[in-house]
C-alpha cells in the first residue's frame, strides 16, 4: 500500500472515504483489481471512529431470532423502511460481523466465560449489540485500516478531497484537490462512502469530515438523492460553549437522571408521560417546545442525587468528558441540548448500493438503502456500513468477471489549476443558522422558506464566483447543496 497519489492516474475502483464503509469494501477486492482510497483528512477522522455503542447482529440463534431483529427496525423506522434492504442487512450481517473478528483482527468485550457481552439499547427486544469498551468504532477503523495497509492493490490517499465527478466512457474522470493543488484520476467504478452531514448544523457529534461532499458529488452527477431531511437528532449532548459536541448517553437517563429547563425546573410532564425515558425523538421535540416557551436554549440533565462512586465507575468517559469542561456530573448538573447526530436518508441505491448512474455506488452514511426509514435502530449504522460497501464490492466483482469495459476515455485532465478568490469568510456559519433556524428538531416552516432564499443566494454566489478550487469551497458547495435539498423537501412536506 502507498500512501501517497503516486503518478499512476487510472484505477479501476475509486473508493471515497476511508470509514468503515470506504475500509471494508476496499478489502473485498483481490490483488489483481487497483483500488483508491480517498480519505479528506487524516485517515481516521470520520463518523466511523467516533461510534461508541457498538454494532447489532443476531449472533445467538437460541436467544434471538432475524424476524425480532426485523421487526424492531420496522418499528423503529415508523415501518417506512425498505423490507428487502432490512432483511438483506440482518441476514448477512452477522456473517459479516464474524468476518471482521475472526478475519480481521476486531475485538469485542467478553465475559468471564469468554462468550461475547452483548448489550441492550433503546428499541431492541433482545441483547444483541456487540461492542469494544465505550468505543466500537475506533476499534474497527483501527483494525480495517491495518488490514488496508496489507493489501498493496489499495493505495489510500490521506488529505485527498473528491471535489466532482464526471462521466466519461466506461468510468468517470474524479476531480481531486490534494496539497492545494486539482488534479484529474480516472477509473471504472466508484464507490461513495463519504459519511453524513452533520456538519450543516451548528450542534452535531460528526466530525470535520461530515459536510455531504458525495452527496453533493453525486446530486451534481444526476443521482437520486431520497430523503435527506430524514435526520436523526440526539436529546443529550453536551452543550458546549466551543461548539464540540459529545454525547451523554441514554443510559444516564437511564440511570435516572432528570431534564430540566433554565429555571431548573423539570419539564418533560408537560409532553410526555413517559418523562425522560420517551423515546430519542420525542424528548429531542419536547426540549425545542420547552425552548420555544422559555426563550432559552438552556437545558440541563441531573443526577446529582446518585451516589458518587456508582456514577465514576457506571460513566467513567462521560464523567471524564465533563470534567474537561469544569463540570462535575456527580455535584453539579449537565449543560446538554439536541444535537444532529445521523442521516438516515441520502443518495438513493437499491440492496446492491448502486446508485442511479451507471457504474457510481454509494454504502454507508451517504447512502439511502432504505433500512432505517424515517428513524435508525441503534448500533444498524455500522452493520449497514459493512453488509452494504461489501455487496457495493460484490456487485462490482460480478462486472468485472462479466468483461465490462474498463475506463477508456480521459478526456482533459485538470492538472494545478490554482488562482481564484478564497471562499468568503462566515459562509459555512450562515449555512448553519438558517439550518439552526428553520429544521432542527422541529421544521419552522417561516424560516424554512426564508432559509431557501438565503441558501439560493449562496449557492448562486458560489457558482458565479470564481473561486479557488479548495477543499473548504468544495465543503461549502457541498453544505449549501444538502441544505438546499433539505429544506426543500421540508418545504414540500
Ligand atoms: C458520536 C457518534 C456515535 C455513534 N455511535 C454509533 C454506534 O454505536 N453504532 C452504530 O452503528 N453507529 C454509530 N454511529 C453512526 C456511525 O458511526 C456512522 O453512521 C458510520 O460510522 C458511518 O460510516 P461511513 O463509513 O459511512 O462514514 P464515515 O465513517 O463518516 O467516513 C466518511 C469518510 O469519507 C471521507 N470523505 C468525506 N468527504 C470526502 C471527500 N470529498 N473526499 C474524500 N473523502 C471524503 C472522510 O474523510 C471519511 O474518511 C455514531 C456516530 C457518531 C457521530
């Protein structure tokens, strides 16, 4: 493996993103197929890394069943999901599960009797997550990566951003900024494993990573793009002054820790009877009405009445976290708010993550399968991630062993262009507020139209400017594109 674009400019597969999506596809080729791997930034900053809960598969037949596994992402989805992709994703799952423990090295927390410790989460009937501590995810890009690193058909190209893709004859031309400079690589297929969006939004857990470049890459390319405004908002994270957000899990409340507003006062009685414990979507709800009402985005969780030892050792990182930021959950309480947190819709693909276009795949966060209808099950985004950039690989395989032709056509490469004028300061903000303001949570149909004009003035700026080609102009294109999409279909609603 290389870890630099070297001067080799034809592949046959361009992978986009190094998550686990982009990692496990990437290793389902042998040695005779060429593969690029694309990461933005450092190769482990991605959604990926930061998951904490773990992964769901049925892997005990005698305890659990595919048909509750179903059934509780049925329920979960609002039944909008897409049945076909839901049964393909929990039955091949928990080979694929398997695959990454015995093959690649993944380790999962036992118990004493070495059987994996399977733990419950919201909306799952039966114990079925599998995890690595506290931190499943950085568990999982640390192992695929080392597997990456084996395999010297994939070249992984760290701080590498796609900026567009264009058709040419049997594959695409993929416009590539690294080190400042564009430049042009051509290959077959491409698989999109680019993440979420988080990054739209002012409150998020994503990364950097996240602002929906393979959206937008594959919106431009005429792709279907279904569902976008099907996000996924987290009650709790921890509202910071800085911005960075992370999660304090359900399980607090859980716990029994309470909510209460800026007068320190309990709320939730006012919208549901089940208090804290209502499900993620409606406590995220009853916090922005309770905000709306008071006029402050002032919340906080309590559970200070806990013992003190039960809590450092029941939430040793959350208790850390807070403690980063002079706050002592088990004395003081818990500045917390709502927070995007995953995209359930995306580029539309069917249960072999082929897009629309011809040859383009996308798996992973990017894409719109249809398992999770209008709300994920916990712990099914990494199994989706593996089961669907697996299949995107196999699909490909099939194309390749049935004598497609390869790429051909490499027609005006762009090679360094530079000059231009930098991306105007305070653009990504503005796109976070009207987003802030008209769909977080709960939809303001006001804003949401005044927003769609904002956002078409950028976007018209953007593409009448002449800009340089930047990894941040292509990030607030890309920004500006899903949020216009976005409030556009919260529009239509
Ligand atoms: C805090 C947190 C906790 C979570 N916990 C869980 C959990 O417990 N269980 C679970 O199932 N899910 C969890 N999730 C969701 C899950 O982590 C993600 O849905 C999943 O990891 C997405 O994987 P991915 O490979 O599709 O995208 P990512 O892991 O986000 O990877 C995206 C990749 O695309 C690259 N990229 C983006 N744009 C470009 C570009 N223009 N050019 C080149 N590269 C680009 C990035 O650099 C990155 O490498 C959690 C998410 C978060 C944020």
């Amino acid at each position: 493996m290389n870890n630099n674009l070297t001067n080799k400019k034809v592949y046959d597969v361009l992978i986009v993103g190094s998550g686990v999506a982009g990692m496990y596809g990437s290793l389902q080729f042998d040695s005779s197929t060429s593969v690029l791997m694309l990461a933005k930034y450092e190769t482990n900053v991605s959604n990926s890394n930061l998951a904490q809960g773990g992964v769901a598969a049925v892997l005990d037949l005698e305890n659990d069943s595919y048909d509750l596994h179903i059934n509780d992402t049925m329920i979960a989805g609002g039944q909008e999901n897409d049945i076909e992709a839901v049964d393909t994703l929990v039955h091949e799952g928990p080979s694929d599960v398997l695959n990454i423990m015995n093959n690649m090295g993944v380790e999962f927390d036992r118990k004493p009797d070495g059987s994996l410790d399977k733990t419950l989460e919201g909306g799952h009937s039966r114990r079925r997550i599998v995890h690595y501590k506290d931190s499943t995810g950085a568990e999982l890009v640390r192992k695929l990566l080392a597997e990456v690193q084996k395999h010297d058909n994939i070249e992984l190209s760290a701080n590498t951003a796609l900026y567009s893709l264009s058709r040419v004859k049997s594959g695409f031309r993929a416009d590539i900024i690294k080190n400042g400079r564009l430049s042009s690589v051509f290959c077959s297929y491409c698989i999109l494993c680019t993440g979420g969006i988080g990054r739209i939004y002012k409150y998020t857990t994503n990364p950097k990573t996240a602002t929906g470049d393979g959206i937008r890459i594959a919106y431009e390319l005429g792709a279907k793009i279904k569902d976008l405004s099907y996000i996924q908002f987290h009650p709790t994270a921890f509202n910071s002054d800085d911005g960075e957000q992370f999660l304090i899990s359900e399980s607090v409340r859980g716990e029994g820790a309470v909510l209460k507003n800026c007068y320190k006062e309990r709320f939730m009685h006012r919208y549901d009877q089940r208090l804290e414990l209502a499900p993620r979507d409606v406590v995220s709800k009853s916090i922005i009405l309770e905000s709306r009402r008071t006029g402050s985005n002032n919340f906080y969780l309590d559970i200070t009445h806990e013992d003190a030892d039960f809590l450092k050792w029941r939430f040793p990182g959350i208790y850390e976290g807070c403690l980063k930021y002079g706050v002592d959950m088990t004395k003081d309480l818990i500045p917390i708010f709502p927070c995007q947190h995953y995209l359930m819709g995306g580029i539309e693909t069917d249960i072999d993550a082929k897009t629309t276009v011809p040859r383009l795949y996308a798996a992973g966060e990017c894409a719109n399968t249809g398992v999770h209808g209008h709300n994920r099950l916990a712990s099914n985004s990494l199994l989706e991630a593996l089961v669907f950039s697996r299949r995107a690989a196999q699909d490909i395989k099939r194309c390749m062993a049935a004598n497609f032709p390869a790429v051909s056509e490499y027609p005006s490469p762009v090679e360094n262009i530079t000059g231009g004028a930098p991306v105007p300061k305070g653009i990504k903000t503005e796109i976070r507020s009207i987003l802030q303001r008209g769909y977080f949570v709960l939809p303001d149909y006001g804003a949401v139209r005044s927003g769609l004009k904002q956002i078409d003035n950028i976007l018209k700026r953007l593409k009448g400017g002449s800009f340089a080609i930047t990894t941040e102009f292509s990030e607030v294109l890309s920004m500006a594109t899903a949020a216009h999409i976005i409030l556009s279909e919260v529009d239509e609603k």
